[in-house]
C-alpha cells in the first residue's frame, strides 16, 4: 500500500477529510505526531491545516470535517 493509500485509509478510519489528513500528514515528523496533531492540535497547526486545507480558502471549511467537526467549528475555539 501507497502513502497515498495509507493517508486516505487513515483519513476513512478519523472521520476526517482527505485534504485535512494531507495536511496533517505533510506536517508531522512521524504516525504518531500525526496522531498527536489529530487529538490536541495548536491554535498555530489548525491554522496552518486551515489554510493549507481549504487552499486559502477556495474550499469552504465547513464541508471539510475533522472527525465529528467540521474546520469551521474548530476554528472558533482558535486564539
């Protein structure tokens, strides 16, 4: 199986959208901090997913879910 295909097959068993599990992937140095981002994000990592998912914006953040969230909601607890 592809990095593609693990990301995607990771992305299915989180709930979370494909472009939010890239991008969380492309940041972590390991599966683990994956996880770790995934769980107890920073403001300044949701921001970073945020921006990066939503292609600054020419996705709307509220169809893209981070589990049972969508970014949009998630972004409303960011400092």
């Amino acid at each position: 199986m592809n990095n593609s295909q693990n990301i995607e097959t990771w992305a299915d068993s989180h709930e979370t959208a494909i472009e939010i599990a890239n991008v969380i992937f492309e940041m972590a140095d390991s599966n683990d901090d994956a996880e770790r981002i995934w769980q107890n994000p920073t403001d300044s990592e949701i921001l970073e997913i945020w921006k990066k998912a939503t292609h600054g914006e020419l996705l709307n953040a509220s169809d893209l879910f981070w589990g049972v969230d969508s970014l949009d909601e998630i972004m409303e607890n960011v400092k």
